[in-house]
C-alpha cells in the first residue's frame, strides 16, 4: 500500500466480541487510566495512519456495534461504490462464549456476503 491509498477495514461481530479493542490495537489509540471503552452502537467511524515497513499509509475503518439488530447498517460502508476500497472485514468472535461461535461466524459471513 503506498502512501496515497486509504483502505477502509470493516469490523463486524456480536456484542462484546472485541471490535472496539481491535479498532484502537490496529490504529495504534492509547485510552488515559481515566477512559473507559464504551457500547458501540451503530456504525463507528476511526481513521488513522499507519507505518508498517516504513510506508505509510491511511487507514479507515468502520465498526459496527449493536449487534445483530444493525446488521443492515453495513449497506454503507459495503455498498457497490466502496466496495473497491474495502481491505478486510473482519469477523470477532465472542470465545468466552466457545458455543456461539460457529452460529455468531455462520450470520455474519451471509450478512458481509448479502
């Protein structure tokens, strides 16, 4: 990726899987002792840079929170326009819940792909 192209990276997943964790892991945020991770609910939106191999490069990602209630929200960051522009979807899983896994990965892959 050069230091022009922006890929958006989208994260996907039932509540509490790890979505918002992974968001701020890859663009790098710190929280202060006095911020705590609050509900994603809808679509977030968090940009930033990063330097992998000394080559910088945008990066834009879309979370969605609030379950499985909103999954129609992803029309918009998955339409047919920004398609191109889509890295990676990314699908966390809950495996405190080992259980849920194969279902919760089963729906979101018909969602990402409908």
């Amino acid at each position: 990726m050069t230091s022009s192209q922006k890929k958006v990276f989208v994260f996907v997943g039932d509540k509490g899987s790890g979505k918002t964790n992974l968001v701020l892991k890859m663009l790098d945020i710190q929280l202060s002792s006095t911020q705590t991770i609050r509900e994603t609910v809808g679509i977030d939106y968090k940009w930033g840079t990063v330097d992998p191999d000394g080559v910088k490069a945008g990066i834009n990602t879309y979370e969605l929170g609030g379950g499985r209630a909103l999954k129609d929200l992803l029309s918009a960051p998955l339409s047919h326009h920004n398609i191109s522009n889509v890295g990676c979807v990314c699908i966390t899983l809950d495996l405190s819940k080992p259980g849920n896994c194969y279902e919760s990965l089963q729906f979101w892959l018909k969602v990402v792909k409908d």
